[in-house]
C-alpha cells in the first residue's frame, strides 16, 4: 500500500522499466463483490493491477453524504489483497489536489444529461481526479464498472478528447440474486427498502425486452415508471432511452433493427438513490 504519488511514481517505473503492464481500477472504497471483478478483469489485461480508494470529495456536493460516505480501509485492503491486487493506492487529499490548484476538467455535454441535471457538480469531479489518478498510476489498462454507465462514457469522452494513452475497458455490473446492481450505497438501505430496490431492474429489464419487441418508447417507458413506484419507490429522477455513445434520448418510434440503444434508470427509495441501466437488442 501506498500514500503518495512519488512512492507509487517508484513502483509504477520499475514496473514499466521491467516490461510490465498496468492495470488500474479507481474506486472510493467500501468494495464489494463488483469492486473485486473490476479488479480480476484488470488483471486478466495487464501484468500489474493497481486500485486506488480515495473518497473524492469534489464529486460530492454540500449536503450529500461526503462525511458519512463508508470508509473500511483495512476490509477493503484484505479484499483487494484476496484477489491479488499488486498494490492499493491511498492518496489524502492534499495529495490529489495540491493546496492553492485550480484546475479542473470539465466533460462537457455528456456530463449534463441524466444524473447531470440531478447532481450537477458530480461528474466535473468525477473527471477531474481520474484525470489526476491517471497521471499518478498512468496506466496502460482501465476498468470501470458498467453499473456507472454514464461515467464510464464521460470517461470514455475524457480519453479521447485529452489523448491518455490508456485502454478502457467497461465491466460488468454485478447483480445480487434479486437484480439489485451491487453498490456501495446499498449499505444505506432500510431493510424494507432493500427488499423493494430489485424492483428498478426489475422494470428496465421488462422495458428491455418490450422495446427489443417494437413497443413504443413512450409507452414503454410510462410503465417502467409506474413499475417503480409501484414497488415502493419515491421519486423517479428518470427513466430514459438513450443512444449508448452520446446518451441524447433516442426518437419515440419503435427501435429498428441494428439501432444501439440502453435504458438508464435513477430513483429513490427511503433515503437512497439507485441508479442502474441495461442494453437494449433489436
Ligand atoms: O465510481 C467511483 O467509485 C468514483 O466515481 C471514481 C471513478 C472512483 C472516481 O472517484
């Protein structure tokens, strides 16, 4: 484990100077079972996997749940370590955002869609420390989890645009035996709530299927909202088909065949907000 970008700096050079390849998983700990795949698929792509847990305070805004985000460092080492990751960046603040630094970046567009109208701030920061992180471990290999598909294409975005010299790779979400996408947040979950949150997959993956059938979008998507509430949850932030690479709304005519499209999903239940999404096939 290490603390600073100069003691990383170290291992990742001799790494590289050996020949070797890195594999890095960004994460803000808390890690579950989908964590530690994201880990595994890194290492089945490069020779050396690094994970970083860092709760970056710039992608929470004034009033979420910073503070009381889950921290369980040594838990969450002894994962990493069950599934051979080579070594655990634990960078502080100071050192990812060096006193008196103004820079940020900004993924424009992409990032004011769907969570962005919900979370405006979220996906600046979000941007702004993997691009610190990428310079830090400067990896060859990436994996972010698909369950984040939004950030995984602003991120996609962010590579392109600014040339990193880094290969991207999505990975699968990791289900419970529900449907429930795994995700740090679920510890927040009443238990009552726990037992209604599968109902969001639930629901996307019917609206799935009935789209990949030629059902009308607006219709479609009217009873995956009403799906939702039905189970139990709040307010529906959204529930949206969107073109995969530019994540616009697609048309509300019936999918021809050969169309890319994905469902996304974001609502609340108790006091937590689930996000989730899946592919749509025509
Ligand atoms: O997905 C997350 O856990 C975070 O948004 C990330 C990518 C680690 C950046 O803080």
């Amino acid at each position: 484990m290490v603390r600073t970008r100069a003691e990383l700096g170290r291992h990742i050079r001799a790494w590289k100077q050996a020949g070797e390849s890195v594999g890095f998983v960004p994460t803000m700990g808390a890690l579950h079972s989908g964590h530690l795949s994201l880990v595994e698929k890194a290492r089945e792509n490069a020779t050396r996997t690094v994970a970083s847990i860092f709760v970056n305070p710039t992608q929470f805004a004034p009033g979420e749940d910073f503070d009381t985000y889950p921290r369980n460092t040594e838990t969450d080492l002894a994962k990493l370590a069950s599934v051979n990751c080579d070594l655990v960046y634990l960078p502080s603040v100071e050192e990812m955002y060096p006193p008196g630094n103004t820079t940020n970046v900004r993924v424009e567009g992409l990032s004011d869609l769907l969570d962005g109208v919900y979370r405006p701030h979220f996906f600046y920061g979000v941007a702004t420390v993997v691009a610190r992180l990428f310079l830090h471990v400067q990896p060859d290999v990436t994996v972010f989890g698909e369950k984040d598909y939004q950030q995984l294409q602003i991120i996609r975005r962010m590579v392109r645009d600014l040339g990193f010299p880094v290969q991207i790779i999505g990975g699968e979400t990791a289900r419970d035996a529900d449907g429930l996408a795994q995700s740090s947040r679920n510890l927040y979950l009443a238990p009552d709530d726990r037992i209604a949150a599968g109902a969001l997959q639930a629901a996307l993956h019917r609206a799935s299927v009935r789209l990949s059938l030629g059902v009308m979008p607006s219709e479609v998507l009217a009873e995956a909202r009403a799906l939702v509430a039905a189970a139990g949850f709040g307010k529906i932030d959204y529930v949206s088909l969107v073109d995969p690479d530019t994540l616009l709304d697609l048309p509300d005519a019936p999918l021809a065949p050969g169309t890319p499209a994905r469902l996304l999903g974001a609502a609340w239940i108790g006091k937590t907000r689930l996000i989730d999404n899946i592919s749509v096939a025509r």
